[in-house]
C-alpha cells in the first residue's frame, strides 16, 4: 500500500511540475511578445504616428463635412435659444435673427399669440417679379402676428411656427393662409 500510494504521490508531484512548466512556457512567450511589442514602438519612425493621426483627422473632418453638406439650412421650429427682443417691424428688409424667430414662434410682439414667419430667399433662388410684394400684401392681412423677412436658407419660401415648417417653390396664397390658420 505504501508503494502505490508513494507512486501516486509521484505522479501528481510530476503532473504539477508539468502544469508549471507548461505555465512557465506560456509566461515566457508573453513576455517575449511584450518585448517585441516594445521593441517595434521604439523603433518606429514618429512620422508613422504623425500620418495616421492625420488620417484619423482627415476621415473625421470629411465626416462631418459630408454630414453638414447634406443637412439641409433651415429655420428654427422651436423656442429653445430665443431672446426677449422684437423685430424691427412685421414686414424686414433684413434677415430675422434666429434668437429672435424663436421669441416670434414662442408668442408675437412679447403678446401671447404664437408668431407664424413667412422668409424668402432671393439671393439663391431665381424669384419671379412681385414674388415680395404678394407676400406683403398677405402678411398685412393677417395684423400682428405674421412676419415677413428675407433669409438664406435652404428653401425659396419657407413658412414656420411652432413646432411646423413648410417650403413653398412659389407664392400659393391658399396653401400660405392655411399654414398661418392652422
């Protein structure tokens, strides 16, 4: 009894000093492989670096040019961002500013009607003569609530209130009046 279990004994001594040398194998491949790693880091030229940081920041950069060349340029349709200041009239020669597009949306004239904006753009889109003095004559129907004001976004008639946007490729009166009803 005493042979078997010393053989025993032996075969498990064997078996562990087995599992170590296999442990210490792989331990010893692991740091040879830092090693390595640590070699070809410091050998590496620092332009490699460079480019590829660059690389990085070119395929960045084309990312968000691409994504803001195709979001279109549009009024805002909230109230989010506005200012307690009024426009300088109800029918603008000049350009509405945003913070103040969004104080007309959220309540006309600092009143508690919510504004409608009717803007034009002229400047990127061909107009067709009187296209201005239509709008006028519809936004002096309509008294304190409307705006009028030329822009430069993305849309050659662009109809906004809270919450709703419309573009309009022309002057459709009942399609205009429908938007400031609704």
């Amino acid at each position: 009894m005493k042979e078997g279990s010393r053989r025993n004994e032996s075969l498990k001594a064997s078996l562990r000093k087995g599992q170590r040398s296999k442990k210490a194998r792989r331990t010893a491949r692991m740091k040879k492989q830092v090693v390595r790693a640590r070699e070809q880091v410091r050998t590496s030229s620092p332009w490699k670096f460079l480019l590829s940081v660059a690389g990085v920041m070119a395929l960045v950069g084309g990312g968000i040019w691409a994504f803001s060349a195709l979001t279109p340029h549009l009024p805002p349709t909230e109230i989010s961002g506005h200012t307690e200041d009024l426009p300088g009239g109800h029918i603008l020669s000049t350009h509405m500013p945003e913070p103040i597009q969004r104080h007309m949306l959220e309540h006309a004239d600092g009143k508690d009607t919510p504004g409608v904006i009717v803007q034009y753009n002229c400047e990127d889109y061909v107009c067709e003569p009187g296209l201005v003095e239509s709008l006028e004559t519809l936004v002096r129907r309509y008294g304190t609530y409307v705006y009028l004001a030329p822009n430069d976004y993305d849309g050659k008639i662009i109809l906004t209130k809270r919450g709703a946007l419309e573009i309009l490729e022309g002057v459709d009166k009942s399609r205009i009046e429908r938007f400031i009803q609704r």
